[in-house]
C-alpha cells in the first residue's frame, strides 16, 4: 500500500505542479497583454513626439540647409521669405515643420531664406531688417522691397494669406 499511496501522492503532487504551471503562464499572459495594451493607449502621439525639442531642431536645420541663398534670392526676380533664427529658439524650433510645409506648396514661386542671427555674417541683413527679436519673418516683393514682417509664432493659415498676397503683388 505503500507503493500505492506513494503514486497516488506523486500523480496529485504533479497534477497540482501542472495545474499551478499552467496558472502561472496563464497569469503572465494576462499581464503582458495588459501591459501592451495599456503602453498602446497611452503612449505619446505622433504629433507629440514630433513637437520634442531634438526633432524640431533637426527640423530647423534641416530647413537651414535647404534654404536658397540669400543673394541669390535678392537677385533672381522672385518674391522672398526671409526668417531670422536661433538654433536656441524654441518657437522657431517649433514653426519649423511648418515653414517646411508651405516651402514644398510656394517654393518653386518664392524663395525661402534662413538667416541665423548667430552667425556673424549675417549682421548686414539684421541690421537692415531690425531682426531684433526670433523668429522674425520678412516677406518682401520680387523687387526686394519689404512688404511685412511679422514676428513670433505665427499660425499656417496665416502665413498661407500673406503668402498668397506676396505672390499677387509681385
């Protein structure tokens, strides 16, 4: 009987080794799907991330780079946009991507132009446009005659109106 009672303990023993094994597995499934689903609600959005302060300055910069020259927009008969940047500065950090928007809807009717107002060569143009605060925008006429300036944070839609009035001037 011994031998008997000795099994009967072994199989209960294994069955309660199995039942909690499968429990335990069971647990960590559960708790790993909510970990997942909880990280999907409420991670940060796209926009969220894209509003960081690294990616606006590589947006920043990147729009630097990609700006036309300013002597050549001067001289080439077509209407200008003009900012004046800081690496620094958060808001011109953050109109970046939409400065870039509406550079791939105007660019090929008006030069977008980026000055740094960090930048020793540029003191000229700074001077001359009384660039004293960033970001600072300076729309001006195929002719190179300034037309408006507007300073700080200004909102796509608005920049979209004065934009499309540079292009019927000019």
């Amino acid at each position: 009987m011994n031998s008997d009672s000795s099994t009967t303990d072994s199989s209960t023993s294994n069955n309660i080794t199995s039942w909690s094994n499968r429990h335990s597995i069971i647990a960590m499934t559960v708790a790993i799907a909510f970990a997942i689903i909880t990280f999907l609600i409420t991670r940060p959005s796209i926009s969220a991330i894209d509003a960081s302060p690294v990616s606006g300055l590589i947006s920043l910069k990147a729009a630097a780079r990609e700006s036309v020259d300013y002597a050549v927009a001067l001289t080439d008969g077509k209407p200008t946009l003009i900012e004046f940047y800081a690496d620094w500065c958060t808001t011109c950090q953050a109109i970046a991507p939409t400065l870039q928007a509406l550079k791939s809807d105007y660019g090929d009717r008006i030069d977008f132009v980026m000055l740094d107002i960090d930048d020793p060569q540029w003191r000229e143009p700074i001077a001359a446009f009384k660039a004293t605060g960033v970001p600072q925008l300076n729309f001006l006429d195929a002719d190179g005659a300034p037309v408006e300036t507007l300073i700080g944070k200004v909102p796509k839609s608005v920049l979209d109106q004065y934009l499309n009035r540079l292009l019927q001037f000019s």
